[in-house]
C-alpha cells in the first residue's frame, strides 16, 4: 500500500464514517438527553408530591393544635376540676379529668398542679400538643395542662386520605405509625 492509499479513504470507509457521524451519535446523544429528561421530571414531580404533602400535614398540625387549645381552654376552665384540686381529693381530679378528655374527645391530656402532682388521662403517643399554664384567681402560675387531639395513626391516615401518599411517622429512630 503506497502512503497516498493511507491517507485517502475507501469510498466505502468514508460513507461508514459519515453514517456514524450524521446517523449514530447524533441518536446516541438524543436518547441520553431523553433519559435525563424523564428522570429529571419524574423527580419534579416526586418533589411536588412530597411538598404538598408536607404543606398539608402543617396544615393539620396548627388546626390539631387550635383544637386543641381550645380544649385545654375548657378543661382549664373547668370548675369542677378546680374544686376538685381545691379539695386536695386527687380521685375526684383525676376522675374529673377522665370525664373531661372522654368529653372532648382528646387523646391524651396531662395536668400538673403545682403541688399536688401529676394527673394523665387518655394515652401516648400523641401529636400535635397544646400547652397552657394554669393561673389562680390572683394571676400566679398553679400549673401546666398538656392536650393532644390525635393518635400518631390517625393523624397518618388524615395526611394519606387527603393527600393519597403514604405516610410513616417516626420519633428518633421509632416507628409511631406507618
């Protein structure tokens, strides 16, 4: 082969190398592209999905709160449950309190009266507390009352009926509900 031969190419070498160019690396780089389009949406809108979400579960959590504010308002308010500490009878608080959060329909609340102890009606877990202090007739601080509205169950199940995405609620590394 003479060195004129080398440095031209076939005919058939030359249309080979045009199809490759014109042809094959131009399909090449449009099916990456593709790909990295597709992924890149479906992670938008997994991104969408999960911000909704965290946006309604907020949502729920501020109206549990004020729910339940608002009934450590009333069971605050309570004066029989105040008569009941007034007496020192923690039987009567507690059977108060008992009658009280079955009456709102809270999941747990926890009273402390300065004092006289600690009193807890419903059960834990719960989410989305609300704390007030108690005050005495002369704006001094008698204690700390704690209501919760909701289960870590139900609160996961109100996000996925309003959301239709699944729901796991964790505290540290325990799984509350899922």
């Amino acid at each position: 082969m003479s060195p004129l031969q080398l440095r031209t190419p076939s005919f058939r070498s030359r249309l080979r190398l045009f199809f490759v160019v014109i042809v094959v690396v131009p399909m090449i780089t449009m099916a990456v592209v593709l790909f990295q389009l597709i992924v890149a949406s479906e992670r938008s809108q997994t991104d969408a999905r999960l911000a909704q979400s965290q946006t309604v579960s907020q949502e729920i959590v501020r109206e549990l709160e004020g729910q339940a504010g608002d009934v450590a308002q009333m069971i605050g308010g309570d004066q029989q449950l105040a008569d009941a500490a007034v007496e020192d009878s923690d039987r009567a608080v507690q059977r108060r309190l008992d009658a009280l959060t079955r009456q709102a329909e809270a999941r747990y609340v926890q009273l402390r009266i300065t004092g006289e102890g600690r009193f807890e009606s419903g059960a834990m877990p719960a989410v989305a507390p609300a704390e007030r202090r108690l005050i005495d007739e002369q704006e001094q601080p008698t204690g700390r009352l704690i209501v919760a509205m909701l289960s870590p169950e139900q609160f996961g199940n109100r996000i996925a009926k309003l959301t239709g995405a699944d729901v796991v609620i964790e505290e540290g590394s325990t799984r509350l509900a899922s």
